[in-house]
C-alpha cells in the first residue's frame, strides 16, 4: 500500500519544531497585550466574493492563487488568504464598529496556492493587527512601531523599513492613467506578466520582480508626483511621527503592495537575513475597504507577519549563536517499577501537575537503570522513584539531578519522603 503524504506545500510542524513557534507566540501575544490589542479569531473558510470584492479579482492572490470551491449548497467558498478581509467583515457582521474603534489581532493558518519555497508555504501562518476606526496619522506610526518593537524583541537582525504612500483613491486614478500612457508606449520592453497587467492591474507591475522590466521602470513616472497637497502633508505628518520615535525608514516610491483596498501609507519591514524574499512584514491603510465590504466609511490600517519567514530567520539566528533558546524540560521525572508502585506514580504525576509542575511520567515498565538514564537526558532537575518497597511505605526517593553524574547510581542515598514532603520540597526549589 502507497504511504500516504502531506500534500505539496502542506507542512506538517513537529514537536522539536515547536518550541521556536511558541517562543514567537507568546511573545507576540505579550507585546499586544501591551499595547492594548485584543485578539479575534476567523473562520478559515469564507464565501469567495468577501476575497473578490475587498482584495481585488485583478490581483494574482484572487485570479491565481486562492483555493476556491463549490461546497454541497452549490455555495462558491474560498480558504481565507489573508487575514484582513475576514476580520473586517466579522467586525461588520457582529457590529464591532458601532461601540467604537477597534483594536485587534489575528492568528493563524492562511492559504494560496502558490510555489513552495524557503519560508513559503501554501498554507502559511500569519499574525497581524487591524486598528479599525483610525483616521489619526498617529494610527499609521503606532501600528509600525508595534510591528518594529515586535521583530526587535524577537532578535530578528538587519531591519529595514520602506514607505510610500499610494495617495487617495482620486490620487490613484490620475497615476494609474498616467503610468498605463507610460507603459502602453515601453510595452515590448516589458515581461509577459506585466504586459497582461498593464489593463487589468498597472500599479503592480512596479512590483515585477523580472530584472529587465525592474530596468525599464527605472524611468516610469513615480506616483508621489500625482499626490495631491492633502496626501503629501498626511504623508509628511506620518514621517514626523516615525522621526519622533526614533524608526529609521527609506522611502520607495515603488512599493505598492499587492492587494487593491491598500491607500495612502504601505510598508514593508525588511531583514537582510532573508536574502531575496526579504520582506517580514507588510502592511499599509485602506480606508476604503470597509465601505466597499458593506459598512460605513471607515478608516484603518493594519500589517501582517509571515510566521514561516521570521521562524527561518529566528533558526538561522539560534545556530549561529546569536538567539538562545532553551528547550522546554520538565520540573519533574517521575519512575516507577511494579504494579502498586506504578499505580502510585500515575496518582502523583497528576497531583504535581495540579499544583502547577510540569512532569513527565515515564510509561515503560522498563529497569530503574534505563528509565533513569531517560530522566538524565530529559533535562529534568528532578527525579522521583517510586519502587514496590517504596510504594508499600508511602514514601517515594527524591534525586537532584542537577548534581551531575549517573542518575542510576546511589538512589538509595537520596532523600525518602512522603507525598506531602515532596511536594513542600519541590514549592522550595
């Protein structure tokens, strides 16, 4: 029989794995409860038209990478892949915004269908923020300097922050006429998939990654040029606000970001540890996403981390010695040999475990000699051993394992306590 397999860019994540993406986790999770976010969680599954109608059917994420079906009720339903649209349409759905701006974060699994390569995957997982309901140029900063202060805590190294703004949607519409003039007239000079877009989506071929076309767009008109004054000055109010906190950034007046709903600020946060696909975060505001899904005008901004590129660089950075990471070990190892004593050790592990001790129990039945040597290797301070003499006694045998040497040698020279004892010793270490 065939061996079954994950499919293509489907990766399963495995317990030595874990503990970096945890780490990440919880210091995610740490810094948005600083910062005053609250989290909200989405169905990964959606109808099709939320992704068609708030990211745009002419972008490669909508025409040719989503994983799109008819469910049994002939329903067109679609994997979420990204986090915004989702979370501003349960904001609308469970009227969020009518007690106020919003402040949230996501987690979690999203999917495209799209070549696998390092730090890509076809299901991926991001975490990002959606600050709903912010108009303030000082909303555009903040949500920056959180995603900075996040990578920085996480030792991500050679970051870098690129800015444009792409203007209003009127500020769009007269670029987008001059640039497609500009194109129509360097069209053979360009790629194939720029010439394609130069009708369904000019803006993004600023982003073509083909070198050629990257030459010939050196001359391209720059879309700073169609801003209007208002947009120059909120522009202007967002790099004061990114100058007093001390954020160094670039601008690039290329950077549009790929997704249509994006206006006025987009960045990216790069780390040069990343080499070609060195982009860690993106993001920018899109004040007219939530009126085009249905509610009312509203502004906001938010950005989103690809966990798989920042758990690449954070590993790379754990080898070379640069991020330690200790890996998670129990406070206790308990070892049993006999049936009455076996029955005994089950009964404690649970009590150690309900006053807040991590144990690991050891199942075997195997000789004290093996499972000591597996209590060695687990990294555990502690061992308990409970023998049939021991468990006809009430009593159990404490080892420090931190005193080094064989944990198998001279157990009987090692504490005899009651349950109650060892539970008051072990609240002392």
């Amino acid at each position: 029989m065939e061996k079954l397999q994950s499919l293509r860019g489907m990766v399963d994540l495995l317990p030595e794995q874990m503990p970096l993406w945890q780490q990440i986790e919880a210091t995610v999770r740490a810094q948005f409860e600083r910062a005053a976010l609250r989290e909200i969680r989405t169905p990964l599954l959606e109808v099709t038209e939320l992704f068609a109608r708030g990211i745009g059917e002419a972008t490669d994420v909508v025409g040719k990478e989503m994983y799109t079906f008819l469910d049994r009720g002939e329903r067109s339903c679609t994997l979420r892949p990204e986090g915004t649209a989702s979370v501003v349409r349960a904001a609308l759905q469970h009227g969020l915004l009518s007690q106020g701006a919003q402040r949230l974060w996501y987690t979690g699994p999203m999917f495209r269908y799209e070549r696998p390569q390092a730090g890509r995957q076809r299901q991926f997982h991001q975490v990002g923020i959606e600050l709903l309901g912010f108009a303030d140029t000082r909303s555009d900063a903040e949500a920056i300097a959180i995603a900075w202060d996040l990578l920085m805590e996480l030792g991500v190294g050679g970051l870098a922050l690129e800015l444009n703004s792409l203007g209003d949607p009127a500020d769009r519409a007269a670029y987008r006429t001059t640039l497609v003039s500009w194109l129509q007239q360097h069209q053979e000079q360009l790629d194939a998939d720029s010439r394609e877009r130069i009708t369904t989506n000019p803006l993004r071929i600023l982003d073509s990654k083909n070198t050629d076309t990257q030459a010939v767009l050196a001359e391209a008109p720059l879309l700073i040029d169609s801003l209007s004054e208002a947009s120059r000055e909120r522009f202007d109010a967002v790099l004061r606000s990114l100058d007093a906190l001390e954020i160094p950034y670039q601008l690039n007046p290329r950077l549009v970001r790929g997704l249509d709903y994006y206006t006025h600020t987009a960045f990216e946060i790069t780390s040069s540890q990343l080499g070609a696909q060195a982009t860690v975060c993106g993001g920018g505001r899109y004040d007219g996403l939530i009126e085009q899904l249905g509610g009312p005008p509203t502004a906001a901004i938010g950005w989103a981390i690809g966990l798989e590129r920042l758990v690449l660089l954070l590993a790379q950075a754990q080898a070379a010695g640069t991020v330690a990471l200790a890996p998670p070990t129990p406070d206790v190892y308990l070892v049993s040999r006999g049936e009455q004593a076996e029955r005994q050790a089950l009964v404690l592990s649970r009590q150690l475990r309900q006053a807040g001790r991590s144990v690991e129990l050891d199942l075997t039945r195997a000789a004290f000699g093996k499972q000591l040597k597996r209590a060695d290797r687990s990294g555990a301070p502690w061992a308990v051993v409970i023998g049939e003499g021991e468990a006809e006694q009430g009593v159990v045998l404490l080892k420090d394992l931190r005193r080094g040497g064989n944990a198998a040698e001279a157990v009987s020279l090692e504490q005899r306590l009651s349950a109650e004892q060892l539970m008051k010793a072990l609240s002392r270490s």
